[in-house]
C-alpha cells in the first residue's frame, strides 16, 4: 500500500474531537498528508461532491488513492491495515484483546456521554470555557464516565494498556472536556489526561491556529 496522496478531510476551526483523532492517528504513522478543511457553519459538507465521497457528510474523511472514507474510528482501522507495523507506528495494541478493548473504548465514547458533550463541547476546550453549571443528567454521565475511566486507568499508568494507543486520545479529550473547563475531576484521571495532551502529535492538533 503506497503513502501517496492522502488527504484528510477536517472542519475549518479544528475543533472536531473525530478529525482530531484521524490527525493524531496519522501523525502517530508518520505518513505525509495534506490536510483540507471545510466551513461546517457555510455547510461546505452538505457539497454533492464532498458527499458523494464521504457518504456521512460529516468530518473527518481521509482520501487514499482515490479512496473515501469517514467516521474517526473506521479511518484509524484503515490506516493501521494500511500502513501496518513495523514499518509504520502502531496506533492500536499488539495484543488482540486489548486491540478489541481500545475499539470497545473507542465506540463507547462516539455512542455515549451526550449529556457531555452537549454541555461541555469542544468549544470550552478550543475556544472559551463555560460557567454554566452541568445539568443532573450530565452529572450522572460524569459519574459514569469516571467510574469506568477509574477501572481502566491503572494507578501509576501512563496509558491504558502499557503504552500509547489512539484510545488513550480519545478517553484524554473526553476528560480534557471537564479538566480544562474547570470542573472536578478525580486526581489520576486529571493527571491522566493531562500528560497524554503533551504528547506531540495530540500537540499538533491543539496548537493548530483558530479564529475567535
């Protein structure tokens, strides 16, 4: 499979925490991309031609060879069959079960904590934190999302399961929701999260340049 012409297909302020994850995955790879951002607020992916190409009409989409696909979790599959170690980094585990976990992992934070997600976008994040107070229902999403961050976490662990995979990212910006907005949140899983936003590839992402 040649590294040729890949592209990745992002929203305009960087603040997607699906195309973040597709960018560190194939920063994590070392494969050359060009990045092409779309204005979601003028609806540039709602475009016959964008659609036609990703299907989902949603961001990110990564472009191989005349290859479309969209949605965070398949691109990262694709890019790990593609470009397989050890030439190239690996962005899931070695060990199957832990590949099929941090896959479980994945699914569960795109599928769950709306409660979340609509209360502390990626705005507060990117942009401009909250002082709106989380709704009982986003608490209770918290609690969840901490009891099960708690269990996976090892106590003196870096990562989820013994060294960095795309999952660690993903769990970090759900965290990073509540951290970096200013909420409460558990000692190690804040410490958690906030040593996984230093590594360089997730810097790349959040030190992108943004407009107001």
């Amino acid at each position: 499979m040649t590294e040729r012409t890949i592209s990745l297909f992002v929203d305009s302020t960087f603040a997607s925490p699906y195309a973040m994850s597709a960018y560190v995955a194939l920063t994590e790879k070392a494969i050359p991309f060009k990045v092409a951002t779309l204005n979601l607020e003028k609806n540039e992916h709602f475009n016959a031609d964008y659609f036609r190409s990703s299907l989902t009409r949603r961001v990110p989409m990564l472009s191989h060879d005349n290859f479309y696909l969209s949605e965070s979790s398949a691109i990262s599959e694709y890019l790990e069959e593609a470009f397989p170690p050890p030439k190239f980094a690996r962005v899931y585990p070695s060990n199957m079960r832990e590949r099929a976990r941090a896959r479980q992992i994945q699914a569960w934070l795109r599928s769950d904590f709306m409660p979340i997600r609509e209360e502390r976008s990626t705005a507060v994040i990117f942009f401009n934190p909250t002082d709106k107070a989380l709704s009982q229902t986003a608490r209770e999403s918290v609690d969840k999302l901490f009891v099960a961050a708690d269990y996976l976490i090892k106590d003196g662990n870096a990562h989820l399961f013994g060294e960095w995979c795309i999952a660690d990212t993903d769990l970090a910006l759900m965290l990073n929701r509540l951290i970096i907005n200013g909420d409460d949140v558990p000692a190690k899983l804040a410490a958690y999260a906030r040593q996984q936003w230093q590594r360089p590839s997730v810097r790349r992402w959040v030190d992108q340049p943004r407009s107001p």
